[in-house]
C-alpha cells in the first residue's frame, strides 16, 4: 500500500512508500497549478449538473402542457360546423360611444342572417339635440345677490328697526299700514326704497330660479344676463303700475284712494322681498330631491300675497261709500284680473313655443 504527503513547508514535497521513500521538491508555481487545475474541474462538474437539471425541469413542464388543453386566453371555442368570423366582435370594445341618459336603444345587438349565424353589429344611437332650455339653479354670481340683499336688511335692521318691524306687521294690520302711509317721512321713505330694492333682486332671482327648474326661457341669452332681463322687466312693471294707479286716479278724480292701493301693494311687495330672499336660499341649495317642496311653499306664498293684495283693494272701495260699483269692477279688470290674465297667456305660449 502506497501513500503520499505533501509538504508545503519551504516548498518540499515528500511521497513515502512500504518499499521505498522518494522526496520530490515542487516550486511555488507548480503547487499553483495542481490548486488552480482541481478548482476547474470542480466549476465543469457544477455545470454539469445544474445542465441536467434544467433539463429535467423542462421536461416536467412539457409533460404538464400535454396533459390538457389551457382555454383560460380563448374568448370563444367554435366547433367544426360553425362559421368563424373574420373580425374579432370585441375588439372595439375600448372605443367610446356617445350614449343619451334616458336611451332606450340597444348599443349592441345582433341581428339574425340568412346564413343561420348571428353576427354582432356595433351601433351607437345619434346624439338627439335638446330644445328645452334650462337654467342653472344654482350659479356662482347667485350668492352674491343673495349676499347683497342680506347686508340690505342688516343695515335696516341695525338703523332702521322700527320702521323695518312696522312695515312687516302693517301687511296683517291695515289700520296700522294706513297710519304709515299718513305718518311718511325721510326715514320711511328711505326703508321703503331700500325694500323696494330688495324686493327687486330677490323677486327677479326668484324668478330666474323657477323658469329654470319648469326649463322655460324667454329669451336665449346666457344666466346672468337673463337675470337682468328679468329684474328689468319687474322694474319697468313696478313703475307701470305706479303710473297707471296715478293715471286711473286722476281721471276718475280718485286719486287719494288709488293712492292708498298703491301703498298697500307696495307694502306687500316689500314684505314679500323678504320672504322670497329665504326661499332662493332653500331652491338653489337644498338637496335636488327636495327642492319641490320649497318650490310648492312658494306658491302658497305668492298666492297668499296676491289674495291679500285682491283683499285689500276691495277694502279700500267698500269703505268708501260713494264709491260706485263702475269703479269696483274697473279696480277688478285693470289691476288684477288683467295683468294675471296677461302673464298666463304669455307663460303658455312660450311653453307651448319651447
């Protein structure tokens, strides 16, 4: 039995035998090369199994793949008797289509051919134009108005409180609206025109607020502009009907009575320039579910307003006797009937028109 040593001491090397001893001396360079050499053929036997072994992990998976049949990627899987389409159907899926609200046509839907197969047709339906003219309830410059009649009555209430409280309570009390109108001076004066402004902003906001929910638009111009039309128009009828009250007084030598009907109508407008600020504040602000309710308050208010109106002229004629019944149903016709009977006719037919 052979055995060998290595000495790396002083680079000596020595090989001992049964038989015989034998001492061989190796440089530095050489005992490189004998570690150099078995690294290598370590490194080629590392390759080569990790070579096998990917190998038998490819195999693994092709035996896996022919196990079945992977449909997880196929959309449709036609049989041998069924016509394939050249185009795929969906793949214009990721286009957008312009679509109505309210639509009640189909964007897709297959007709029935003669061939006995159904082929899938994109449609979309034609944009349809929209005559109804809308408003928008609640628009930005709106806030301002609403802020601009508030710091209004602040300022009448912080200097003008008891002539602000008596024209309130003078629409319920006539005795007390007829001692306003007797007892007129600079500071009533200046509170009546102050609400008569009031009334103005807020009655043509309120206004705008309710064509814009009915979708009727008098004229085709844009929000803000429509809402100067209308507080224009509430302008020029308020002063209508001071003119013709005046007028109707004077030739029918009445003039201290229409005088007196005037001043009750004014009282209620301002009266009802304040109630209608709150009422513009609920429309244009309140949750859109429940802004019917607002608007069904408002008409009660306004038809109140205008049957206490009915109600106060017809006091005025009756306590004076020698008034005659000509001049009733004149006050009937002229200022009241009249004017309702112009603005439904006018209502409609732009309904009607729009």
């Amino acid at each position: 039995m052979n055995s060998t040593y290595f000495f790396l001491q002083d680079t000596i090397a020595g090989t001992n035998s049964d038989s015989a001893s034998s001492i061989k001396k190796f440089s530095t360079s050489e005992v490189d090369d004998i570690f150099l050499a078995m690294e290598r053929k370590e490194r080629e036997m590392d390759s080569i199994a990790r070579v096998k072994a990917y190998r038998v992990y490819l195999r693994s998976i092709e035996e896996n793949e022919n196990e079945g049949f992977d449909t997880s990627a196929v959309p449709y899987n036609f049989a041998e008797d069924v016509f394939i389409p050249v185009q795929n159907p969906l793949q214009k899926f990721t286009e957008s289509y312009y679509s109505e609200k309210d639509t009640t046509k189909p964007v897709l839907y297959e007709p029935e051919t003669a061939s006995g197969f159904n082929t899938i047709t994109e449609t979309s339906p034609a944009p349809q134009s929209h005559t109804e003219p809308s408003h928008d309830l609640r628009p930005d410059w709106l806030m301002g108005i609403i802020i601009g009649c508030l710091v209004l009555l602040a300022w009448l209430k912080l200097f003008y409180n008891k002539f602000l409280d008596q024209t309130i309570q003078s629409v319920a009390n006539f005795q007390l609206s007829t001692k306003l109108l007797r007892d007129q001076n600079i500071f009533s004066r200046r509170v009546a025109f102050i609400l008569n402004i009031n009334f103005i902003l807020s009655g043509s906001a309120f206004i705008y607020l309710m064509l814009g929910y009915f979708h009727i638009q008098f004229f085709l111009v844009s929000d803000i502009l429509s809402y100067f039309i209308y507080a224009g128009v509430l302008t020029g009828l308020m002063v209508l009907r001071y003119l013709t009250s005046h007028l109707i007084g004077h030739i029918f030598n009445r003039h201290s009575e229409f005088s007196e009907y005037l001043h009750q109508l004014l009282l209620i407008q301002k009266s009802l320039g304040i109630y209608l600020l709150i009422l513009i504040i609920s429309i244009a602000y309140i949750r859109e579910d429940l802004r019917i309710y607002p608007i069904y308050l408002s008409g009660l208010i306004v038809l109140a307003a205008i049957v206490i109106r009915a109600g106060k002229g017809l006091k005025i004629v009756l306590n004076n006797k020698d008034i005659l019944i000509f001049y009733l149903i004149l006050y009937l016709c002229t200022l009241e009937i009249l004017p309702l009977l112009i603005f439904y006719k006018f209502v409609s037919s732009s309904v009607q028109v729009g």
